[in-house]
C-alpha cells in the first residue's frame, strides 16, 4: 500500500515547528499498521530534523550555533537576492535534511521517547512551507 499526504505549515520566520502530531496524522488516515513514512520538503531554505522534544533550550542552542557556523550577511556570499539571510538559509538547508524517513509499527510514528519531528524555518520572514508524506506498508 503507498499513501501520499500534503501538509502546509505556516511560519512566523526563524525557528521550530513540530509537525510529529500532523506527520502522525497522515500516517493514521493511510491504515499502514507496519511501513515507512518519509518526509520531503519542497523548499532550499527550510529543513526537516528529528530532535529532541522536551527541552526547547536545545532547539535554542541548535539555532544559536547554526547561527555562529552560517550568520547573516556575510561578506562570503554573493547570492543575496532576497536580502541577508537568502545565502545563510540555503546553507542550513543542505547541511540538515530535505527528506527524512520515520519506521511505523502498530500504525505509529516509531520515535524515541523525546523525539519530535521539526520543521526548522531558515529564513527571517514568514513563510509557508510544503510538505509530502509518503507512507509505505501494510
């Protein structure tokens, strides 16, 4: 059985937003008891990441330093078409994740006790942001 699903996430710039509860949903309206839900974003200035879920000072201290490595507006970058952070979130993206694969088991998400599935916004302004579901299994 394959299920695909959309989801459109809308952001308020910089930062996490756990969609686990709304990737769990599309898992559940597929009926897969057993399978692999993978996650695609449709953008180059956003990412997926499983992260911790209980402790928001760790998504803090994973913007803090993404923020040290890749900064705004800097003098390295010539793409700057959409302003300061355009060339910084194109490097977040690729040094994270586009697509991320979760196991399903008894029809659930099959994550660690503090794991959450996050999409980590790069750029400054809002956005709204794409995603695919892709559920396989039975």
């Amino acid at each position: 059985m394959i299920h695909n699903g959309e989801l459109t996430v809308a952001t308020a710039g910089r930062g996490f937003h756990d969609v686990t509860k709304d990737v769990a949903r599309v898992v559940t309206a597929s009926g897969a008891r057993i399978g692999l839900a993978t996650v695609w974003i449709h953008h180059t200035s956003a990412s997926l990441i499983v992260c911790e879920n209980a402790d928001p000072a760790v998504r803090r201290d994973l913007e803090a330093f993404m923020a040290r490595l890749v900064p705004d507006g800097d003098r390295l970058f010539t793409h700057t078409d959409e302003g300061d952070d355009d060339m910084p979130a194109h490097v977040r993206n690729v040094l994270t994740q586009t697509s991320i694969g979760i196991p399903i088991a008894d029809g659930r998400l099959v994550l660690g006790t503090w794991q959450g599935l996050y999409l980590w916004e790069h750029r400054t302004s809002s956005h709204r942001r794409r995603l695919t579901v892709s559920v396989i299994g039975e």
